[in-house]
C-alpha cells in the first residue's frame, strides 16, 4: 500500500509545534516509518516538491513571499491543517494588529530603512482553504497523533467544542477565576486538561477562541462584572485570539 504524502511546513512563529511533533519519543518512529515525508522544514533540508496528501502548517503568514509559498502548498494538498495557534489566529504577532501599523513597528525596530516588505501577522485562513485546525502554543503532542491517524485515512478529526473549564472541573480544580484572577478558561477550547489552573495559574487562552459568538460576549459580561478593567480585559484576549472578529469588536 502507498504510503500517505506528507509535507510539514512553517512560516512566522517560534516552530514549537513542529518541535512537538519531534518530541514524540515514543512514536516518532512508527510515524517515520508510516509516512511518505515529502517536507519537513525543521527536521531535514531535503524538500521533495511533491502533491501532499496532507500539509501539516505552522506560523502566521506576515510577508507577501509567505502567502505565494503557502498558496503553493494549498494547491498541492488534498487536505491542509493548520498546527498551532500563529497559524491558526496570527499568534502572539498578531496582538497589535489594527493597533500599531506595520510600516510604524518596522521604523521602530530598524530604522528608517525600508528592509523588506511586512503585512500584518494573519492566520493561513485569510488566504487559503483550511481544512482542520489544531489548536496550542504549542499544540499537544497526543492530539496532533489522534488527528493525524484521522486525517491519514482521509477522515476530518473532530474539533473540540468545549471549554478549558469542562477539564478544569473534571480534574476537580477550584476556579482561580472566583480567587480573582482573570481566567480565559470559559472561552477557551478544551484539550490540554486544562494545565494552568491546574497549576494554580489562570489560563491565558494559548488554544485560542471557542466558536460562539454569544459565548464570547457572555464571558467578556462576566469578566467585566468581576471587576477586571476593560482594557486588561481586551488585551488579554487579543493575545492569541486578536484576528478574531468578536475579539476585534470587543468595546
Ligand atoms: S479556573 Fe479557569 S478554567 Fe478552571 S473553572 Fe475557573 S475559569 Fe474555568
Ligand atoms: S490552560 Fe489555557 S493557557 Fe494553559 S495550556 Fe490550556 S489553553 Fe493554554
């Protein structure tokens, strides 16, 4: 039997999700041996450019050479899967967007030199069909084997529709949230089990956003209710979630 073609590839981000998928230890070596890698931008510089059966991406696309080789990949891919939250919302990059202008960020660092040209940092999804997205920064090692077995026969993994706070309580955690700290837990998606306030620490919404427009709006009620200042409130959203329209309107 063929194997299936894979391609990993990444653009704007700190390549801790393709790390990840190095750290899988224990399995790495059946996955080697079951897939036909193609591309795998932080494990060889062999790249076979090839038709992908899946095309694992990370990294916000952030310049206008991104986005033609991203375009590239999609074109050649039967399935493509965002991995991580800068491929999947814009990542932390993205949490001045609408904000600071591009072109101001870039005479700050650099100068009055025009270096390069530079978009804001967008998710893959403002440019291509995205299949499936697998949340985290970085993602979860045992989420990433689940939904590729899924995506390797073909099949659309399903998407975790609950909140941090469904694992929270399963772990029988007490709700930093009521201690005072401003927990994202209830609008962030479930699948790390719910590690932070697990740890005593208020989760920083790192999965990003869970789809829900009526959800968002309720829990930004809550937290405002409870005291947090607005602004707090709006900047600790847009720190992985700033792409996010019902994040962008937040008043
Ligand atoms: S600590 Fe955070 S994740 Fe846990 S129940 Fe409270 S709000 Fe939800
Ligand atoms: S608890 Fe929140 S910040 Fe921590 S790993 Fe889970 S989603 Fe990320």
């Amino acid at each position: 039997m063929k194997k299936p073609r894979v391609g990993i590839f990444g653009f704007t981000g700190c390549a801790g999700d393709q790390l990840m998928i190095l750290n899988l230890e224990d399995e790495l070596l059946d996955l080697v041996g079951a897939l036909d890698i193609k591309s795998f931008t932080m494990a060889s510089s062999l790249v076979e450019d090839d038709e992908y059966d899946v095309a694992f991406v990370e990294g916000s696309i952030t310049t206008p050479k991104q986005k033609e080789k991203l375009e590239q990949i999609r074109n050649k891919s039967k399935l493509l899967v965002a991995i991580g939250d800068c491929a999947a919302w814009g990542g932390v990059q993205a949490s001045c967007n609408g904000i600071v202008s591009v072109s101001k960020k870039m005479v700050e660092v650099y100068g009055s030199r025009n270096v390069w040209e530079i978009y804001e940092s967008k998710p893959l999804s403002a440019y291509v069909k995205v299949d499936f997205v697998l949340p985290g920064c970085p993602i979860e090692k045992e989420e990433f084997l689940r939904a590729a077995t899924s995506l390797l026969h073909g099949d659309i993994p399903e998407a975790v529709d609950y909140p941090v706070c469904v694992e929270c309580k399963l772990r029988e955690n007490g709700c930093v949230l009521l201690e005072g700290r401003l927990c994202l837990g209830p609008i962030t998606p479930g699948g790390c089990k719910a590690r932070c306030p697990s740890l005593g620490v208020d989760c920083i919404g790192c999965r990003g956003v869970i789809d829900g427009e009526s959800r968002i709006k309720s829990a930004i009620e809550v937290f405002k209710e409870a005291g947090f200042e607005k602004d707090y409130v709006k900047k600790r959203l847009r720190m992985f979630a700033a792409n996010y329209p019902e994040i962008l309107e937040v008043k």
